[in-house]
C-alpha cells in the first residue's frame, strides 16, 4: 500500500507526537505513523490525504482551505530544495531513517519551515524539535552510507538544504 500525503504533511509528519484535532483525527494519524515508520512508500497528492480523512466531513473542512493549498505549494518548493527532487502530484518517496534525519535537521534548523508560518500547531512544532524529535510517532533507524545504525540524530548530511 502506499500512504497518500499532501506536501505540507511532509513537514507535519516529522514532528506528529499524537496531537490533533479530534480523538479521530489522531487514531487515524497514528495508524498513518505506524506505516511509514514501516517504510511504507509515500505518494504526493494535491489537495486531502489520508492524515485529512477524518476531518473532511465537517460543514467547512480545514483541509480545502485556500491557506493550507497555498501550506502545501511553500512545503513542496521547500522540500524539493532539500531533498533535491521534484515534490508535486504524483511523486513516490520511500520514507528512510536517513531521510527523516535529513528533513527533521533541517527543520530543526528553520530551513524548511516556510510553509509552517501562521499554522496552529507551529508552537508544539518548536518544542518537539527543540526537544530532539524525542517524542515523535514516526521513527526509523538511520544509516551512514557505510550501512552502520546511527543513533537518534547523530546522522548529519554534509550538505544543507538550500530553500
């Protein structure tokens, strides 16, 4: 199976420590974090996602906002810096502990943090990367190029994310 995100989700995954909207939102949420943290492959999709489901039957749905169209539009230029890749519509990523080093680093840093101006839950956000992701629901091993498990944001990348 493949896990359907938005490109602002991108971001959001990597500070998610079982916060939401309401109890449905984070059940789902949570069952989403225990397949990419399996490494199921994520595909980029416009508009809701799998993390949005539970929110979509509301009268006015927070997830077909013209503000949060405009969230996923900075993640996936910011995101596409970094990682060096296209981000839109279609692409596939495979989530890897590498990877989630990579982009939590440099969100860490702010580099990749355009999209999360104005949002709600940016407070928490710098306070779980503060706090060294050490709460957050989606988890994978790192390696280093040579293969060898690295430990919890050890692993740096010699290059930086340029956005």
């Amino acid at each position: 199976m493949t896990v359907r995100l938005r490109a602002h989700h991108l971001l959001c995954m990597l500070t998610y420590v079982g916060k939401g909207y309401s109890p449905a939102f984070v059940d789902n949420y949570e069952a989403i974090a225990a397949r990419l943290s399996a490494g199921e492959e994520i595909e980029i999709v416009d508009g809701p996602d799998d993390i949005c489901a539970p929110l979509l039957s509301g009268a006015q749905p927070h997830c077909l906002g013209d503000g949060v169209a405009e969230r996923d539009r900075k993640a996936a230029e910011a995101v596409a810096a970094c990682l060096v890749m296209t981000v839109a519509a279609g692409t596939r990523v495979k989530p890897s502990g590498s990877l989630l080093l990579h982009l939590r680093r440099t969100f860490a840093e702010g580099d990749i943090r355009t999209a999360c101006s104005g949002c709600e839950w940016s407070g928490l956000c710098d306070a779980v990367a503060a706090d060294g992701y050490a709460n957050a629901r989606i988890a994978m091993a790192a390696t280093d190029e040579a293969g060898h498990r690295q430990g919890h944001l050890q692993y740096r990348l010699s290059t930086r994310c340029q956005t």
